[in-house]
C-alpha cells in the first residue's frame, strides 16, 4: 500500500508515533494500549513510500484475512515461504 493510501478514520489522536535509526520509517501505536497499529515511511526512508497496517487491527470478518497476501518477516528475510514452525502465528 501506498503511504498516501492510508487514512486513519477514528482515534487518531490516541496514536504515537516512534522512529529509530535515521527515522525513515514510523511505527505507529496506540498510546493508550500499546498495540502496534500500522508502520509507514515518512518520505526520508530509501524504499518506495509505502504503509503496513497491522491486520488483527482491522474489524473484518476472519475469511476476509484470508484474501490478504502473506508475507513472513523474519528481522532479516521476506518470504512467500512459511517458516518451519508456524504455531506462533
């Protein structure tokens, strides 16, 4: 998704933003209760500009995740693949 796709609709004002590094990607979450609600680059990050939405923050029917693409994120690799171990998820 493309960064300027996202629009927060409600509960704006309860998100907090935090930024590592050189700062080129926010990580949003709610200040309230901690859950991280969506990521996205603020324009200084070297990739594409673009938005990650946590999806268990979403308020959709449990079949409709499954039309979302996958993709596993490990800290070092992206992959279609699933890892070995998968009851975490």
């Amino acid at each position: 998704m493309q960064a300027s796709q996202l629009e927060v609709l409600e509960g704006g004002d309860s998100i907090s933003v935090y930024t590592f590094g050189e700062g080129a990607v926010e990580h949003c979450f709610c200040r309230h209760c901690g859950i991280r609600t969506f990521g996205r680059s603020n324009g200084r990050s070297p990739m594409h500009p673009f938005a990650a939405i946590n999806v268990s923050t979403l308020d959709l029917p449990s079949e409709d995740f499954m039309k979302f693409g996958i993709s596993y994120l490990d800290g070092a690799h992206d992959s279609q693949e699933p890892p070995d171990i998968t009851a975490y998820l």
